[in-house]
C-alpha cells in the first residue's frame, strides 16, 4: 500500500521567514516516516521555490537553499499538480502542511493558489486566512459578536491627518500600541508612551502592512487558547497564559531571549475560562476557521476578557505555545500532526 505523500511548505517572502524554518525543523522531525512520503518545498526570501531533498539540519541553519540538488518546482493549475523544471515530471501530494508564517502565506495568498491548482492543504482558506490576518477586520467580527476588544484607531498609507491622529490618541489615553494591521509575531510593534513618540512608530508599522493600528494599551494577563479541529469537531481546545519581562511580548521575547514564562494551564478563575472556551468558539466558527488556531486574549484584574487577535498558522518550534497547549489535552506533537493531516473536512 502506498504511503500518502505529504508536502511541507517552507521558508517564504516574509518577515517571519526564520520562524518558519524553526517550525518546519520541528514538524519534519515529528513527521511519521513510516506512515507518511514526505517532501519538502522550501521558499527563499526572494520568493524562489525549490524541491529540497536535504537534511533538515540545514533547514535550521538556513544553509538548506545553498545544496547543490535543489530543483526549482512550480504549481500546474492545469494537471493539479507541481510540475519539477529539470523533467517536466509532476508531483501530487495527498496533503500540504503549511509551515509558513506572515504575508503570502498566512494572508491567504497560497492557500488561494492552491484551491485553484486543487491541491489539498491543512488549515483554514483563502477567505478565513485574508480576514484573520487583518487585525482590524478581525476585531469588527468580535466586536459584533459582543467580545469586547481593545479602542482604537486605523491609519493608512493613503493618507491621514496627524493633527487628526493626536486628537483622537488623547482620548484612548497614554501609553499606546502602535502595530501594523496586518503582520504576525510582534513585527513592527511599538509601546507609546507620548505623543512626541507617535509619529515615528507610525511611520515604522506602515512600513510592514498599507495600515496600522493606534491601540489603547490593556492592564491584563495575555492569555491564548488553541484550538485543534478535525472532521469538523473541535477535539482540543486549551487555554494557557504568559509572562515575559520587557512590555509587550516582542518578536525578540518569543523567539530569541527565551526567558518568557508559559503558564499551562491558565491560572485564571473556572468561570473566566469557561467564557474565554465560549468566546474563543465563536470567534472559530464566525471567522470561518477550521483544522487549528490560536487565538489571543487579554484578561483583566476584573475577570475581563478583551480579544486581541488570531492566528491561523501558529508556530509549531520547539516553544510554541500552540503545540504546548495542545499537548495539555493529552496530544501528543506526533498525534497534533497526524490530526491536521487526516482531517477530512
């Protein structure tokens, strides 16, 4: 019996590159060979893409786009397929895991090339991805809903009046967070403490997405809940908090000082985490989300629960708050794969 061929997608045209080829180093050496052909499609920062037979070593070290076997691979729309330059020959996987995070992936943007081409992949489509990705459109969807999120204020590169800007800023209140509408892992973030700063941070947000946001900083304890979904029924859904030393959980926090601390399980009250599951499902299920995601929250001195922002492609390194949450539903990294693959919906 043949084995199904599973595609791990890589690397990118992102300014989470790194993160990807952590995850990806992760997830290929948690991959069931035995049970699995797996195949490895790495993409350079400059938006190359290559079939990659190497180690997954060099994937790490990102040494991975410099072996001498690489051949460049395109996707067919017409044999629903990735068509090899040097032969011509087509490759057609059972399943793509996504390892990819941040603009062309987790955007919506492959997943759209792939529904045209019929390829089969893990996680949420075009639609779901486009929305999630744009902070302030997600916010919209909990705000009608009736979870509460943070105020704020919407700047875009077509133009905006800093006068305009400073005024209403005043009335959010000091200090602030300025952060790009759509981007991942803390990427272009800054804390305001005063006016003389917003400009700057602005400008430096805009440079990562064609908006930012101006965002009332919250007194709360961050607080994620994954989500683990197959053959449409939620599975595992597990809630977990942190706790890091500088202001806000930077991209350096996460993923180079490792000095943050997971809390798992939550330590907030039975009640405030029963209305956090609630709230984290019907965001799922309004957003159009399926197969896995984390979503992330603040929770207040006050038991409150205010929606910060989701992600549809969480990382998957080796301290990853996804994978660790999910393993405190008894999941083990190997098994959480195995669901995403064998999901059928």
């Amino acid at each position: 019996m043949n084995k199904p061929i599973i595609c791990v997608i890589f690397g990118g045209k992102s300014q989470e590159y790194e993160v990807s080829l952590r995850s990806a180093y992760s997830v290929l050496n948690a991959l069931n060979e035995d049970k699995y052909q797996i195949v490895k499609i790495g993409i350079t920062r400059q938006g190359s893409w290559y079939l990659y037979n190497g180690g997954n070593e060099q994937i790490l070290s990102d040494t991975w786009h410099k072996s001498p076997d690489l051949i460049e691979i395109a996707l067919d729309f017409n044999s629903h397929s990735f068509i090899l330059s040097d032969s011509g020959k087509r490759l057609k996987p059972d399943k793509v895991l996504i390892v990819m995070h941040g603009e062309n992936s987790e955007d919506g943007r492959l997943q759209g090339c792939l529904d045209m081409a019929q390829i089969s992949y893990v996680g949420p489509g075009q639609d779901a991805s486009a929305i999630c990705m744009n902070k302030y459109i997600t916010k919209l969807v909990a705000r009608d809903l009736g979870i509460r999120v943070a105020k704020d204020i919407l700047v875009t590169r077509r133009g905006y009046s800093l006068s305009d800007i400073y005024e209403k800023t005043r009335k959010i209140g000091y200090p602030v967070f300025v952060k790009p509408t759509c981007a991942g892992s803390s990427v272009g973030v800054t804390r305001v403490e005063n006016e003389a700063q917003l400009k700057s941070a602005i400008e430096k947000s805009l440079t990562f997405s064609p908006s930012a946001l101006i965002e009332e900083a919250i007194q709360g304890v961050e607080t994620e809940v994954a989500i683990l979904e197959q053959n449409q029924k939620i599975i595992a859904i597990s809630t977990g908090q942190l706790s890091y030393k500088g202001e806000f959980y930077t991209y350096d926090e996460k993923y180079k000082n490792q000095k943050t601390e997971y809390i798992i399980p939550s330590k907030i009250d039975p009640k405030t985490e029963k209305s956090l599951r609630e709230c984290s499902k019907n965001l799922f299920f309004a957003l159009g989300l399926k197969a896995l995601s984390r979503l992330d929250f603040f929770v207040t001195p006050q038991n409150e629960i205010i929606f910060n922002e989701v992600n549809t492609l969480p990382g998957m390194t080796d301290i990853s708050m996804y994978p660790m949450l999910i393993k405190q539903s008894g999941i083990s990294f190997s098994q959480l794969l195995q669901a995403l693959l064998e999901n059928f919906d």
